[in-house]
C-alpha cells in the first residue's frame, strides 16, 4: 500500500514539473494555460485518489468523484476563459 501511495505522490510530481517546463517553453499564453491547466487539475485528482486509498468508504469514494469532476471540468473551463480574455487584449 505505502509503495502504490509512493509511485501516485511520484506521477503527481511528475506532472506538475511538466507543467512548470510548459510554462516555460511555450510559446504564448493559451498554451500556456492549457497545459498548466491540465496538469494541475490531474495532479489534484491523483491527490484525492491518495485521500481515497487512506480512507476507503463508500461515502468519501463518492465525495472524491464529485470533487474530481468539479476540478476537472471548472479548471478547463476557468483556463479557456483566462485565454479567451488575454487573447482579446
């Protein structure tokens, strides 16, 4: 169990370095968001599932669904909207 919580905490890091080197190397700033976006809102999700392996229920599995989703779907839609009102100025 401690080895599975080791390899999440590692992949989450992992991707939020990704997303720092993206912020970096892209090249404008909706891409920038995009993928700062994406990697965020996973690396909350496998943070949750971590949550979920410490405290298997019933009730936290479907609490930490409804916080996946709501992560997952507000993050790409508060990105695209970031973009949409940089790329107007």
């Amino acid at each position: 169990m401690s080895i599975l919580i080791l390899l999440i905490i590692i992949l989450s890091n992992l991707f939020i370095i990704g997303g720092a080197l993206a912020l970096i190397r892209f090249p404008d700033s909706i891409s920038r968001l995009h993928a700062t976006g994406k990697a965020g809102s996973f690396c909350v999700i496998l943070l949750l599932i971590l949550v979920f392996i410490n405290n298997p229920s019933l009730y936290n599995f479907f609490k930490i669904l409804l916080l996946s989703f709501l992560v997952y779907f507000t993050s790409s839609q508060a990105a695209q909207l970031i973009a949409k009102a940089s790329y107007k100025n």
